[in-house]
C-alpha cells in the first residue's frame, strides 16, 4: 500500500489546533519517496554509488566530526578531461529517488560528452552527520548544521575536490534542480559563480519568502488550477470544508468520518481529515501534468480533470462528501488497491524538512476569502514561531534567506549582475507564483508554460510529450549549449592570450 | 615611545627556529593602532557610535549567544529617506582607527548626500563576543567563529536592518574598505548583490591564496621598491642578514647586537632581530607614499628613498649593520625620540589576524633567490599547518577561500558574471601582487597607480598630493556616482513600469 503523502502537504489552517509548522506546504517530506513496489524502475540509469569526506560546519572551525555525503556518478566512456560535469543540486530527499526522477539530466548528458553526477543534501538519504539517521535527528543541536548555506558549501567543495581528483579544473559545471533543489542550483550560480557556469533552476521559488509575493498566491493558483476544470468542482470543494466540520461532531461524527472515509484508524479531530484532503488537492495541482505519471502517486494525465470529473458526476442532491471522497481517490488511490487509508501517524516527527521550515525556510502563506476554494487563513508568525520553539527548542529567522540570498527587487538587483540561469515554470503549479516569471537579463531568463506543472521539464521523456514540453526541453537545451559554447570559447580566448 | 609595529609583518623565514604563523605577513595585528600619544587626532569625523545586537553563527542553528557589534554612523542633516550609505567593511583592526584613516569616504559622503557608515569585524575593537575580549580570545572553541564569511553575513544583516529601520529600504549601499577590508567588500559585492550596488575594494590581495600568483611575488615587490630607489641599497641589504648571523653567533655574539640596536632588552635569537628588521621593509614598502604620513609610523614623503639614502650614505668600508641601523631607523624613529627598541614582547599571543590566518586565510609566500632582498625561503605548508595545531589547535584550510569565493580564472569567471567593483592598487605596495590589476569587464575596473602604496586612495586628501592621486580619487568619484545614477535610474523605470 502506498504511504499517504509522498509530498507531504498538510494545510493544517483549518482547524484551530492546527500546528503551523507541519502546515506550511512542503515540497517533500520523510514520506516523499514511495514505498517501493519491488517492481524495478522503468528508467534505470547507470551510476556509481560513492562517498565524500564532508566538512559538517563549513564557516565556523568549531571541533565538530566530518560526515559523508553520498553521491552519483554516471558512467560515460566517453567523457574527456575537461569536458563538461552536469550536476544536480540535491534536495530533501533520497538522492536514488531524484536521479530517477530527473531523465532530463540523463537522456541530454550523451550528447554534450557530460558527466552526470547527483548530489545527496546533508541530512537526507543516507548523507547523515553524526554517523546515523537517529543520531542526526536527535535533537535541535544535532540539526543545527541543516541549512541551505551549508548544503551549497558541501556542493561547491564536492564539485572542486570532483574535479582536482580527475585533473579537470577545466571542466564547466552545469548545475540542475527542480524544487528546493532548483532553488539551491539558482543560489549556486549566485554564490558560487567559479564553480558552475550555469544554472536550469525547475520550479524553484525563490521567492516565496517575507511578502516578496502575496501570501495567497499559493492556495490561488491551486484553486484557479480546479476552478478552470471545472465552476461546479471548485464550488463543491470550497462548501466541503463545512461539512467536514458539521460531520465530524463529537464523538459519533469522528467515528463516522473515519468510517466514510475508509480510514485505517479513528480520526482524534476533523482537521487530521481536512488536513490530508487538502495535501491531495495541492499536490494534484503540483502534479497535475498532461500525461500519465507516478511521480508521487500513480495518476493519469490532467488528474485534476479527473478529480472534478469524479466529484462533478454524482447526482444532484448526493452529500457533498461523497463528491469528496470521490474525488481524492483518484489521488490517493487510483490503482484502486487501498483497502483503507493510512493518515500519517506522526505529522509532527521529527523530519528535514520540518527544520528546515522552523529555521530558514519560512515561506509565509495565506488562503484568500474569495479566490481560494481553501478555508479563509491569514498567516500568523507568532503562532508560527511559538509551535517552532515548541517543537523542536529553535527560533525561526524569517528574513534570513532574503538577507542572505536576496528576492526582493530581484529584477533590479539581478538586471546586471549574475548570467547563465533558466527559471523553468510550469503555470499549473502553486509554486510557480513565488518563482521568477519574467526574463531578468539576456541571460537570466524565465521559461514559463501554461499547461506545465511541477519541475516536469526534468522529467524523463515519454512517447506522449505534447509539443510545448519538447519545445520548452529543446530550449533549454540550446541555452545550456550557448552557456558551453561561451565557456569553451572564453578558455581558448584566454589561452591564446597566455601564449602571444 | 611608540610601539614596534603598528602593521606586524614578522617574516620569520629568516631562523630555522621560526613559527610560521607569526611568519606570514600580516596586515594589521594587534598593535596596529599607534599608542596614543596623547595628541588629538588631525582629522576627526562627527559620528555616532552604535552596537547591534547580532548573531554569532548565521550558517548553523546551534544555540549560541549573540554579541553586540560597534559601529559608527556619520552624522549627516542632509541624508534623506532612500540616500546613498557609504559603508566602510571594518577589517581587523579598532573600527575607530579605520574611520579615521579613510579619509576619503568622509570626504565624499556630502557631495552624494551620503549616510556614512562605518562597521567594526567581529573580535576586533569593542566588537567582543562572549562579552570580553579575554572570553572571546580565551581557546578554539571561542575563536571558532571568526571567520571572513561570518563577518560578511554581519555587514549583510547590519546593513538590511539599519535601512529597515530607516524605512529606507531603497538606499543603495556602496561599499568601501582597504586591505582585508577591501577584500571583504569585493566579496560582499559579489556574493550580497542584493544588499550593496557596488565596491570599492582598495589594495585587496584577493588573489594571494594557493597558487593563483606567483608565491614570490610579495617580497619580490618590496625587494623592487628598495632597487629602483638605489642598487647599492638593495645590495646592502640583500647582503646583510649572512653579517647578522655572523655576528650573533654566542652570547655575547647576541648582546652585542642588541647593544647595537639600541634594543630595549637582550635578544633569545638573531631571528627575533631579523624579524623586526623584515617587519620594517616590508611595512615601509606599503606606506612608501609620495607624502608625509603617520598611518603606521611618522614618516617622510617617499620614505625608502630616505632608507636608502641614509644606508647609501656611509663611506666605503662602514660596517653593513651600522649601514642598516641607520636605514631601519627612519621606520621605527622618524621622530628620534626613542630611547630604546622594544620588540614585541609575544610575538606569537593569541591574537586576531594569526587566527584568521590560521584557519582561512593561507597566503602562502616565498622568497626567491635572486629578485628578492630577503633570505631565500620555500613556503612550507606542513611546518605552517603544525604551527596552527601547535599554537591554536586548528587546522586551516588552505583551499576553502577559493572555494568560497574564487580566485583560480577571476577573468574568465567574472566577465560575465558581477558588476561594479573597482580594485584600486598603488604598484608600490606588496599586496598589489595579489591584488586584481586589470580590468575584468566594463564594470568590474582595475586601477592602479605606479607609484601608489597601500591604500592611499582611502586616506584623507592633503595639499600636497600628487596630480595622480588626485586624478585617481576623481575617476573612483565618478565611477560612483555612475553606480548611484544607474540605480536611481532603474528605480524610477521599475516604478513607472508599475504604474502604467
């Protein structure tokens, strides 16, 4: 049976109890990765599994124990010294996961002579300080060295020891991401501009932090994604809220909800329910791509057609939560295998990216009254904070990143400083209203396709890609081929320089 | 009387008994600041001194305590809402002497109706975490965080919440600093874009790391600024550290040098007079200024001419360290008011910059055979690392600054990549070596002037200043008031662009 929430979700603004860490929208989670269905990869691609000597506190010289970072290394006869390194900036996951979630990187590799290689981020997978999961984990001052900063230290010291190793200082790096991981790519080429000559950043919002976009733009787009598939679904969906809440009355009502709901165990309140409604609903709209796909969940293409198709068909005058349950079984039970549903029995456990939401990553979001089908919330920072203190003993520095990575006015700061990053968007997804949209420079640019949804770009190709999303593969292609050709070109120039 | 060196520049190469931290040149030590001498200073600026509560690890989140960091506003009736700040990357030093030795920031805030605003480096000054310089000196575990990337995240922070506070968020930010503060702001600009517009970065060797220059190339330069003033000179010198030896050999050998030198106590070793004398040389060549200064000591217009002619000066046969006494005299006893020499009494106590130098900042230096004045010496990096365990019970890190912040290819790397940097360099100095000596894009300038020391263009104007100088601080002036006009012009077009 397939875990609950391979992007774990939880909107959590709808009941009051609502702890605001584990409600914040997540890119991934503990859960993120499928269990496996012993059934091999259909993509399976060919790399060595090795390990590098890391430096746990890169800018302080506190006496604190090294760690090994795990890393993939593509096999390729045919890569030459010098020739080019296409490296993806691992995110909050297992690091086998994303190499097989990220064809794009494999399949164009052959044909630039690269070598491929992926990145494990510190404290995911089995990239883990202090010797374990567990003792990584323990505790606030064991997840102290968990931070973005340290993460793009361990890449740039990885890639410059990577290359020293094979005599290849002169190899360009291009660094690959999707998600956090396209947000640490687009801060890499930023930060570290001697080590990686270029950046495809996929769905990485950059800034969804502080009030750079308003706090509603998330929820909106996920509402408008359903809204434009159906009036009536988006509707349905926005009364539901209430219903749940009427439902779930008292003791009864909680048993029947889990009973109606096919639920494995007995709820403790309606918003655990709400709170796994609203993960499908957002992750639908994350993955909402226009053909077949079991990145987090096996759907088919355009599920949030299906959905509203699922919830809209019912006769007039059925509960409104039968439309319901109708519905977020196309997400969570498409293969129609579940016997029950398994909630998540430890939301609030101790996980990556929870920390990280509790120190840097706080990504303020609110649900509008009237474009968002998601009951009404505005962000609360002081409840934000107070649930952070209580979980896990830190204080959150909410304007740390914008400090330390910048967003606001990026269109000026970045007009003329800084080259060679693609802001790869697809429109359908919620994370693309805190990414850059618009062209910042000649060579900062925005690729941004209507019908496109979470970092599909760095997806494997299929037989039944449309002709937008071979057209928005081809381009950044050819970009990262102009950003080669610069570098090669500029090498020469400077070579011949040397020598007359 | 005044102290021995107010730059200590220990060049130990000399005994083989010599620790090669307190070795490697330094900018500025502990005794940078002259003593007081009881005479108020001739420039004096108006300004407020402040303390801002900061964070001691800004790249981790373990619990540690904040420290309050001193800087010094400028007051200025004229500034107004979304003005310039002039912000001077304190270095390592007491930002109070910094402010009164750059000159030229004070005197050009007006004319731009510019806030000036000048921030001490953590653990230097009154800039003490733990609450003590004693607390913060106390072993490793304390002098952990004193590192160029903690004291940049500093300045980043500082900076955001001043202009917060001002309600003035739209205030671009020029940086401004000299040596390793020059360093700090070429680095801050590149890697905070978003929190400064542009930097002037003067005399800063941020190439003076691995191999990224010729290690001889320091004492090379001094070597020259003694032969193009006289050959003899340079003989002289060249000849006397074998007659120093010579006549050091034995006890007596020992208290007839210090007898000599006019030393205030006995010397344990020729290599602690050695030291001293290097130190002078090598000081003289960075203050070698075309005018009348008393940065480190009270010195003549062109003050190696002076050594030279008073080493020159002595009929034939006149013992060599007669010869170079009278040299080094002109250094430590312009003034002719010291009694007796007072070499450093621990050279090798804890202190700032031997930290910083044993943890990041390896600048490994070498002494050729024939070009150099000195004694021939073959950077050793295994006897340096030793030394740091020994003396502190760190390891550095030789390559982590060009990691972090490049170096290897800057053309290459930053053609197309930063704007709005000018690295300004007197020739004379032996830190222009390291420093950036050609233009790198159109934004990203080289000046540099043949007969400059040490940041010279910092300091405060005079009327004797040659025409060159003069020329130079107006080109710098200029290029400053491009930055401020280009992003006051984009300003205007982002808003426009908003309106209509």
């Amino acid at each position: 049976m397939e875990t609950l929430a391979p992007l774990l979700l939880l909107l959590l603004f709808v009941s009051a109890s609502a702890a605001p860490i584990g409600s914040a929208p997540r890119f991934l989670g503990p859960y993120a990765r499928r269990k496996s269905s012993g059934v091999a990869s259909p993509a399976s691609y060919e790399y060595d599994v090795r390990y590098f000597g890391q430096t746990l506190d890169h800018f302080s010289f506190a006496d604190l124990p090294g760690f090994q970072q795990r890393y993939l290394v593509g096999r390729n006869d045919l890569w030459s010294r010098n020739g080019p390194i296409f490296f993806y900036c691992g995110n909050e996951g297992d690091i086998e996961w994303f190499a097989e979630n990220t064809g794009f990187v494999w399949e164009i590799a052959p044909r630039f002579g690269a070598l491929v290689v992926f990145a494990e981020h510190r404290y995911y997978g089995k990239s883990m300080p202090f010797g374990s999961r567990e003792s990584a984990y323990k505790d606030a001052k064991s997840l102290a060295y968990l931070t973005a900063e340290q993460a793009l230290a361990d890449f740039a010291t990885l890639l410059t020891d990577f290359k020293h190793n094979l005599s290849s200082e002169g190899s360009p790096v291009v660094l690959f991401g999707g998600s956090y991981g396209g947000m640490l790519a687009a801060w890499m080429r930023l930060k570290y501009p001697h080590v990686a000559i270029g950046a495809l950043a996929s769905s990485a919002p950059i800034l969804q932090f502080e009030d750079i976009v308003p706090l509603e733009t998330f929820y909106d787009i996920v509402s408008n994604d359903f809204k434009r598939e159906s009036l009536s679904c988006f509707e349905f969906i926005k009364e539901s809220w209430d219903a749940l809440e009427t439902c779930g009355q008292g003791n009864d009502g909680l048993r029947n909800l889990s009973k109606d709901f096919h639920l494995c165990r007995k709820l403790n309140s309606v918003g655990e329910l709400s709170d796994w409604i609203n993960s499908a609903y957002s992750y639908l709209a994350m993955v909402d791509y226009p053909l077949p796909s079991s990145f987090l969940m096996p759907l088919p293409a355009n599920p949030i057609k299906e959905v509203c198709r699922k919830i809209d068909s019912h006769p007039n005058g059925t509960d409104i939560l039968v439309r319901i349950l109708a519905g977020i079984n196309v997400y969570y039970n498409y293969t129609g295998t579940v016997d029950c549903f398994d909630l998540e029995d430890d939301p609030h456990g101790m996980n990556g990216w929870d920390w990280q939401a509790c120190t840097e990553m706080v990504m303020p979001m609110s649900s509008s009254r009237d474009k968002s089908m998601f009951p009404t919330y505005d962000f609360d920072y002081a409840s934000y904070e107070d649930q952070c203190v209580q979980s896990y003993g830190v204080r959150p520095r909410p304007r740390w990143i914008t400090t330390e990575f910048g967003g606001h006015d990026i269109r000026t700061v970045l007009k003329k400083f800084g080259s060679n990053i693609i802001f790869s968007n697809g429109l359908l997804d919620p994370w693309s209203g805190g990414s850059v949209l618009h062209n910042i420079s000649d060579s900062i640019i925005a690729l941004a396709t209507e019908l496109g949804g979470h970092h599909l770009d760095l997806r494997p190709s299929t037989n039944e890609d449309p002709d937008w999303l071979v057209g928005q593969r081809k381009t950044e292609i050819n970009i990262i081929r102009s950003w080669l050709n610069d570098y090669y070109e500029g090498r020469k120039t400077s070579f011949l320089t040397q020598l007359y």
